[in-house]
C-alpha cells in the first residue's frame, strides 16, 4: 500500500550505497586470462552501443567524491592522456569489427570533469569518439560533465558545435557556507555566471546537481538552492543525498551510523521532492527529476548500466553480455596517480584487465536493478520474455519490500516501487545483491 508516512527500516538504514551500476567496481578482480577483446565482442550486439570517454582531471576534489579523478595535471599530462586514449580507441575499434552493424546510439563524457580540458583538448576528444571509434556526435544524444569553473564560453562553444545535447553542472549548493562545508570551494555568483553561459551556448538540456545532508543545511536554505535552480528551468535536475565515504576529504573525519542524519537527510529529500513535483517536474528515479516538457534525451541516466557499453579512459567501464571490464580502481589520490600513469605509459589495449564475470544469475539480478530503481518501474512481460519466470519467483525479497510499503499496489502488468519505496532506494539496491558480489566487495582491499 502506498503511503507517505516512513515505515520501519532494515539495518543500516535508508543511505548505504547509490546502485548506478552492478556490480560495483570494489567486486572486480584482475582477469588471470586477460581475455581479447575481439572475443569478448564478437557475438554481442552492435547497432545500438553506448560512447563513454573518461577524463580523470579535476581542478578541485569536492570532500563527498569518491570518482576516479586527480587534482589538476602536470604539463603535458592531458595530451598524453588524450594520445593513450587514441590508442585505446584504435584497439577497441579494431576489437568491435569493420562491418557496418557497429553503430553508437548514445554517448557520454564523464570524470572526473570533461570540461578540465581546453577548449582544443575538447575538438580532440568529440575527435577521437566521431573519427576513432566512429560515433556521429551530432546525431546521436551526447551528454557531458562540467563544473562551474570549468564551462567556459570557449569550451561549451566547442561541445555546443559538436553536437552536446546535455550539460550537467555540478552545483551541490548555492549556499556558500554550505558548498565550504562540503569541501566544493565555490561562490554563488561564480555558479550563475556559468549557468548563464551554459544557456547562451543553447546545448538544449541542462542538468543542475544538487547535494542534500550537508553539514548546517536546513530546509530553508535547502529549499533556497532548489528555487536559485529553478529559476534557470534546467530541464533536469539531480538531488543527491551527502555520503561520507572512506578515503575522502569528508571520509577523513571519520563517521558511523546516524540516525538523526539519516532523518535529516530523508526530511530534505521529501521537501525537495515535493517541491520540484509542484514545478512541474516528473520524478524518474530517486535522483533524477525531468521538467514535464524537457526534449527527450533516450534512456533515463543515459544508459551507463545497459549492456553494449564501450568505456574508453582509465576510469570507463565495459559491458558485454558476459563480462563487465575496467582498468584499476582507487579512490586514494596516490593510487589513482599511479594508475593514470600506467594508462598513459600503455601501448597494448587489445586485452580486458579487471572485470567480474556475469552468469544468469547475476543478470537477472542487474535486470530488477535497473528497472525497479527508476520510476517507471519493471515490466513483467519483459521480465518473464527474457528469463521464463516472475521476478517473485526469483527474489524473496520482495515480499519484505511489500510489507514495508516500498511498493506500489494496483497494477498487474509493472512491478514499481510507491513514492517511499523510491525514497529508500539506496537501502533497496543493496539489499538485492548477490552473495558472491557482497564477499567481492568486502574482500576489497581499499586504496
């Protein structure tokens, strides 16, 4: 039964992980075989393959981020990056075929920030997605990251003429205090002097981020960032809870279970919530909030956990049907130095290093992920076409999720998480992993 009153939740509270992708990179190991990528492609599908480029720069690191990123770039790093990127997309290419069936249907650009590159650096990378691995940026959705700092009128002029369909902002907060306090050394009139020429550049969907859960935030000065966003009518708009996470400026500080932040936290999503949901935004996930009358842009969070996804960088995921690929993964910013050199120093990309293996088991389970996280929820019919079975048939939890209230009751056809139930996704998602990513993932070794 749908409710808006909070049922009890499981251990470990509503916040213990964001599921945007499974598995997780902590349950990756080396690949003993280090298998050709030419036989990992070679059976898949290739009309509808999604573009991710990886730019590991930033020119700060917020205190919440635990991506794959280093803090700025010794001279001539970022042209070499981009001539190690080159030869992977060469490899990859080769890998994928000559024939006409490979073709892209959407792509991203991703960090990290894209935007730390120049203006030039950024004519090269839609080069090495359109000319290496043959994507038509201009026809196909192309979404890119930025900072404020970052999104220059040159740059944006670049991704504009290239043919950006989306440029997402990381904001987190209008406040000042609030954006020092998450460790995101910014200014208030800086932010809107880079939303104005976000605008001017006419890319035709702007993405405002927003952070939820910081330190001396109240719903007042919560519901002053939501209004200082809404008055740029971003097409889009993602409310993130704040995690404190290992080996992060926050991390740093320590921290443990908190209830009164937990409350905290789910208080300012429902504010948040309701308030866009009265601006006239539809709800896709527990995230992401799309403007009723924003253009399409494909799939919702733009594909990046569908199979079919070429990774190039070396922070860039993978996805064949079979195996889900990487490089090396770190959140420490003397690991990921390290691993960004190696990459650079890289001459041979024909091979996949780090990956887990997915089973039918495993894709069963990434298919309720990916379904039941969004709004729309999961078809049935899908579900019992592809596997022969309900997913009730293959996961009791379920039944527990039913009790708590988290799913909606009314429609035969579509298993969907009710208005609570998209609250706690973060609490869902981790409750539907397997045994054998969880031992993965708390075997890892952090670095």
């Amino acid at each position: 039964m749908e409710t808006s009153a909070a049922p009890a939740t499981p251990a470990g509270g509503p916040y213990q992980s964001y599921v945007y992708a499974y598995p997780h990179k902590t349950a990756y190991r080396p690949l003993p075989h280090r298998p050709q990528l030419a036989s990992l492609w070679a059976a898949e599908p290739k009309d509808a393959l999604s573009l991710y480029l990886h730019i590991p720069f930033c020119e700060v690191r917020c205190g919440f981020c635990n991506l794959f990123t280093r803090i700025g770039a010794p001279d001539g790093l970022t042209g070499a990056y981009l001539d190690a990127l080159e030869r992977q997309a060469d490899a990859v290419r080769e890998a994928l075929g000559d024939g006409d069936e490979v073709r892209f249907a959407t792509a991203a650009f991703g960090g990290g920030t894209p935007t730390f590159l120049t203006a030039a650096e950024l004519e090269r990378l839609c080069d090495i997605a359109e000319h290496r691995m043959g994507a038509d940026l201009r026809a196909v959705p192309l979404s890119v990251e930025a900072s404020p700092a970052t999104a220059t009128a040159d740059r944006l002029a670049v991704l504009a003429d290239r043919g950006a369909t989306r440029l997402s902002l990381g904001v987190q907060s209008f406040v000042d205090s609030e954006a020092r306090a998450a460790v995101r050394p910014q200014r208030r009139a800086d932010v809107e002097s880079a939303l104005g020429r976000v605008r001017d550049a006419r890319i035709p969907v702007l993405n405002i981020d927003l952070i939820y859960g910081i330190d001396g935030q109240t719903e007042d000065t919560w519901r002053r960032s939501l209004d200082a966003a809404l008055a740029w009518r971003p097409e889009e708009l993602y409310l993130y809870p704040l995690y404190v996470r290992p080996l992060t400026g926050l991390g740093r500080r320590g921290g443990g279970p908190d209830p009164a932040w937990d409350e905290q936290r789910l208080r300012l999503y429902r504010a948040g919530r309701d308030h866009l949901l009265a601006h006239g935004y539809t709800q896709q996930s527990m995230r992401m909030f799309r403007r009723a009358d924003a253009p399409p842009q494909g799939a919702d969070d733009y594909a990046c956990q569908t199979d079919g996804m070429i990774g190039l960088g070396c922070g860039a995921r993978s996805y064949t049907a079979g195996l889900h690929y990487s490089f090396d993964y770190a959140v420490s910013m003397q690991e990921i130095r390290a691993i960004i050199d190696d990459y650079v120093g890289a001459t041979d990309f024909s091979h996949a290093e780090v990956g887990y293996a997915m089973d039918a088991h495993e894709a069963r389970r990434r298919h309720l992920l990916q379904s039941l996280l969004q709004a729309e929820g999961l078809r049935l019919d899908d579900y019992r076409a592809r596997f022969g079975v309900t997913p009730a048939d293959d996961f009791p939890e379920l039944a527990g999720f039913a009790e708590l209230g988290w799913l909606a009751d009314g429609d035969s056809e579509t298993l969907r998480l009710s208005p609570e139930g998209l609250a706690h996704s973060d609490a869902i998602g981790p409750a539907l992993f397997s045994p054998a990513v969880r031992a993965a993932m708390a075997a890892y070794e952090r670095k």
